[in-house]
C-alpha cells in the first residue's frame, strides 16, 4: 500500500503527521475524525477519501469551501497529489504527501540519467558504423539513384513507428486515474452509490441512475444523503428510525417515477419540470434565507412541498401563493393584499419565519426538522405534540426530535396523522433529488442550492 500522510498545520502553531490509513477521514470542528478548532469550521466539514494510491476531497457542506492550492474545491471533488496544499476553515493548511509519487519521480530521474550514459556509451559505435557505410558504398560501388531510394524508405518506417508510440503514449495517459479536477468515477454530483451495508461511509459502487438500484441500494443511497443533507442544515447530521428513512425512501421513489411522465397536473407533474422550474426561483431564495442566516436548503425546498414551484395557488385554509402564507402571517411579516403572489415579497417572509421557528427549535437538525413541521402546523401545534408524547413515554424513550412524534403518532391528533407526519420526510425526499439531479435524471447541471445567479 502506497504511504499517504497529511501535515496538518493548525491555527494555534501545532503540526501533526498524520497517516491515511483509512477510506475516508472526516474533517471538522465537531462530529468528525480530525476535530480541528478553527472558527471557520464550525458549520463546515470537508472528507478526504483514499482508494489506493488515488486521494481526493469533497466539500460535505456546500456553503463554505475548502481550497486546493489557492483553488476552489468544486462540487463534485478535487483529485489530490503529492505536494498539494489544502486550506480549509479560516487558518489551517493541510499538505500531503504521497510516497510513492516522489518514489516514481525519482526513479524516472534515474532512468533518464541512465538513458542518457547508455547513449553516451552509444555514441562512438554509431560513429565507427556510418563511417564504415561510406567507405563500404564506395568500395561496392552502389549508385546515388539506389542510395537514395533507401534513404527515403527508412524516414517512412521511422515516421510509423513514431506514429505507433504516439498512439501507445496516449492509451497510457487514458488508462491513469484522473488528476486534477477530473474526478468522474467519484463524482457525488453524479452519485457514488455506497454498497448495501450499515457502514454507509465504506467502498463505492459503479455510477447508477436511481431506478437503476435495487431496493436495498435504494435505501442506503438514501440513507447517505438524508444524513449529509441534515449535516448541512443542522449543526451535525442526525439519526433517522428505520421508519423514517423508509418514509423518505417512499417519496424519494415517488419524485423519481415521475421524471419524464410528461404530466402538468399538480401533484403528478413531470419533476423534470418542476425542477427546472425550481432553477429559477433559487437565486432570489438562497438570498432570502442567506440573508437572514438560514440555510437556503430550508427554503428551497419549503415551496416544493407546499406548491411544487406554482405561484398560482390558494389551499382550502387560504394559504396563497408559492409559500402559502395566510394572509394574517404574511402581514405579520411584512406582505400584504397582493404582495403575497410576488416571490420577491415572500421568499424574505418565509425566511424571517422559519429564523423565528429556529429560534424556539434549535438550530441543529433535530431543531431544524421540528421548525419544518412547525412551518406546515402551527408552532405552536408543535410544542403541543412534544408536551403530549414526552409524558406520555418513558424516560428512556423521552426525545425531542420529530421522529419520536412519528413513532408515538398514535397518540396525537387527527392532523398531525395526516399530512404533518409526512411534511419533514418529503422534504428531505424533495431535498435529495434536487442536491443530486443527474442520479434522477433531472436537467440542471448542478444542485438546485448552487443556483446563486
């Protein structure tokens, strides 16, 4: 196995050598293999995975970014090599080293050095054989006519044989691992599916179209990305039950047999469409929750679960518009009479909203899921359930999260059994298929959360 380590310089002046040993190594201020104290990481986590002599990073939180040797990590990931340098958070650098690499290069020096006396050595042979060509073409007495025609065969045999290295050369190129930024067979935008395991971090399977997976690769595709996604829009991921998670995966498959069915109908439409339709609105719905310093995840896909990115709607409560606001909310928060049909107007509403849920739920992804319900019932609704199941259980059993009022739902009202128990679980199914388009065939050459402009 090829020796891979990283040098870790950290913001307080230590350095560490740290060998890769592992498949991936997770990169954070909490929650991660290498915990690092850098401000700059407090809502960022980067991963560097090993697969061989072949290293490469991704950025696991697509709102801040890491840099390879000044350069933005993209989204689909880095290749990295020996003697990169990696900055990440505000102040720590991470160089690595790869031993081989420098191994291979110095044994190419040698060969080059070596090839470079064996033609010295060459030399006087060559000499001594064209000298004694003369003098031989004399004493034969060969013509200048056929001497020629020899001279002309052997630039065309030369000229092939060139051709074919050339040739070779380029198949030798091709059949390396990709450097740089071309990482295809590893691209996340593209879906690396994890096998069928309970380890979700472990080796990567063959790129596959999600209808393509079996049910069982299904569910742990789904399991990656709801865990990465709740990371993103949570301090740190969270722990789904096996009934949520089978919960996403129902209306995960949903959004998938839809792409390219060609229907308009609400709640059938192609979600190509959708999607596409998604892409325009994004821009000015990022701004929105960025600017009040909510994750525009949360706002994304807030209205393709109320709406599917239809503007024209009003619901049998009287919530209107592609937020569906009711109209005493949306005047609470500053849009009134018709301003609640401009996205412009609402999208800032609904960001200042959902700030005002975080601020009562919490901010990590237990917090966030209970503020996404609290969007679809009322927060106060919310609080009612938790009051309601947390007496109603154990101690042991006692958690704040939405997926304890999944599992009690029995206990609660008719409403939260009805849409409100499915709201949080379609919005991650909505989640995972917008952040990765391509694997469900969706046209958009990115995820939907990087539509900035």
């Amino acid at each position: 196995m090829n020796g891979i380590s990283l040098t870790i310089h950290y913001p307080n002046g230590r350095t560490e050598q740290l060998p890769l040993n592992s498949e991936r190594l997770t990169i954070g201020q909490n929650n991660a293999d290498l915990l690092i104290e850098d401000a700059g990481l407090t809502n960022h986590r980067a991963s560097i995975y090993r697969d061989g002599s072949r290293v490469w990073i991704l950025d696991e939180d697509i709102y801040s970014c890491s840099y390879v040797n000044g350069a933005p990590v993209p989204r689909e990931g880095r290749i990295l090599n020996s003697g990169d340098k990696i900055t990440i958070g505000d102040y720590t650098t991470i160089w690595v080293n790869i031993a081989q690499a420098a191994k291979q290069r110095s044994s190419q020096n040698q060969d080059g050095k070596r090839s470079a006396f064996a033609w010295l050595s060459v030399i006087p042979i060559l000499v001594f054989i064209v000298l004694a060509g003369v003098i031989g073409s004399k004493l034969i007495g060969k013509t200048d006519s056929e001497n020629s025609n020899h001279r002309t065969d052997n630039p065309n045999i030369f000229q092939d044989d060139n051709s074919n290295r050339s040739s070779d050369l380029t198949v030798n190129k091709n059949s390396k691992p990709p450097t740089g930024n071309d990482v295809s067979n590893t691209s996340p935008t593209d879906v690396v599916i994890p096998p069928p395991t309970d380890d979700i971090s472990t080796k990567n399977l063959p790129v596959k179209r999600y209808l393509q997976l079996s049910d069982s690769e299904r569910l742990t595709f789904v399991k990656v990305e709801a865990k990465r996604i709740s990371g993103v829009i949570g301090n740190r991921p969270c722990e789904f039950t096996d009934e949520v998670m089978l919960m996403i995966k129902n209306f995960v498959d949903g959004y998938a047999k839809r792409a390219g069915n060609s229907s308009a109908r609400l709640w059938s439409e192609d979600t190509q469409s959708i999607y596409s339709r998604a892409s325009k609105f994004a821009p000015m719905i990022i701004r929105a929750f960025n600017k009040e310093s909510v994750n525009p995840i949360v706002g994304l896909y807030i209205p393709m679960i109320e709406t599917e990115y239809r503007n024209n709607l009003t619901s049998p409560a009287n919530c209107k518009g592609m937020f569906q606001f009711m109209p005493s909310t949306a005047a609470a928060y500053g849009v009134h009479g018709e301003e609640i049909w401009d996205v412009e107007k609402t999208a800032p509403a609904a960001a200042k909203y959902m700030k005002d849920r975080l601020s009562e739920f919490g901010g990590d992804a237990t917090g966030v899921a209970l503020a996404i319900a609290g969007y679809n019932r009322s927060p106060d609704s919310v609080r009612r359930d938790l009051h309601t199941v947390f007496n109603a259980s154990t101690p042991e059993e006692r958690d704040r999260s939405f997926w304890t009022l999944i599992a009690k739902r029995e206990i609660l009202d008719k409403w939260f059994k009805g849409e409100n128990k499915n709201y949080p679980p379609k919005f991650y199914a909505a989640a995972i298929v917008g952040e990765n388009p391509k694997i469900f065939n969706i046209p958009l050459n990115k995820p939907l959360s990087t539509y900035t402009d």
